[in-house]
C-alpha cells in the first residue's frame, strides 16, 4: 500500500480540529466537553492558530 505525505491545505483544517476533538478522552460516565475544548493552548499547540 502506497502513502503520499503533503502539507496540509488550509480547507482541511477544520476536519484536523474535528479529529483532535475527538481524541480528548472522556472518561465513562463523564460528558464530553464542549468542542471549544480544542481552543485551549494545550490543545492548539497540535494544530496551530485558527486560520
């Protein structure tokens, strides 16, 4: 199986903070937290500024 490494474009940014959403883990029984979550500085370091 092939892959192709590329940058990321900026129309994808959106589907990396839905991806990094939800990689938070919740714990069971715990609601999850509002998506805002991923505006934190801890969490943006992985996806940098909102373009």
């Amino acid at each position: 199986m092939g892959y192709t490494i590329r940058e990321i474009v900026e129309e994808e940014y959106s589907v990396l903070e839905d991806f990094l959403y939800e990689a938070v883990f919740v714990p069971d029984g715990m609601l999850a937290p509002p998506k805002s979550i991923i505006d934190r500085p801890e969490f943006r370091v992985y996806i940098g500024s909102r373009h």
